[in-house]
C-alpha cells in the first residue's frame, strides 16, 4: 500500500499480444483498488502497446474493445487510453499527451511563454 501512497499518476503498459489477457486485467485491477484506496486523485492512463503487430485492418476494432474493457474496469476511477509502437510516432505523442496532462495551468503557461517570446522578440 505504501507504493500507492500520494500517487499523481498510474501508466499501464498492456501488451496487447499478451497471451494472459485474464492475468493483465486483473493485475491491472490489483493497482486500480490499491489507487482508489490510498490516491484516489491520481490520473490513469493506459498504453496498449505493440499495436504494430496487430494486422492494420484490425487495429482500430482490437483497440476500442480494449479500450472499452479498461474504461469499465476502471470505474470508478477515470481513464485515458492510448494506442503505442515504437515503430512509429504514437509513443511520443501519447507520452507528449500525458505530460500536457500533468502539468497545471497548462494554459497559462503557454500565454506566458507567448508573451515572454514577443517581449524579446524571439522568432520561435
């Protein structure tokens, strides 16, 4: 339980050739009880990786049934999935989404950082 003490955020990486789906969701379900017990606050994000090795045709079918599976068991907690390879740039960005994510007053800082740009007149 200490380990799931003053937790900000929780990424699961899921296998999705893994031949132990039974045995992924319910480790997957051990971390999300230990969550909602000690951080209930914390974000959740899923990665259902090594898309890549799933035939292009099938992808986007096995993706939202995961999808739709880890949003259910997740409840009552909230949680954001992505779909990864490393092959290709979906790891960036769904790491990219993440980060964007956590950081608070994303916004704000991002009109702060336009207005610092203008005021030194920099060109990027």
């Amino acid at each position: 339980d200490n380990i799931f003490r003053n937790v900000e955020v929780l990424i699961y990486v899921f296998d999705v050739e893994s031949r132990e789906l039974e045995k992924d969701m319910h480790y997957y379900q051990s971390c999300l009880e230990a969550i909602l017990q000690n951080s209930p606050d914390a974000k959740i994000f899923c990665l259902v990786h090594k898309m890549d090795l799933v035939q292009e045709d099938q992808r986007d079918l096995i993706f939202k049934e995961r999808e739709e599976d880890l949003k259910r068991l997740s409840r009552p907690l909230a949680c954001t999935c992505f779909r990864t390879s490393i092959w290709d740039e979906t790891l960036y960005k769904a790491w990219s989404s993440i980060v964007y994510q956590l950081i608070p007053n994303v916004q704000q800082l991002e009109c702060n950082l336009r207005n610092f740009a203008q005021i030194i007149e920099a060109d990027e």
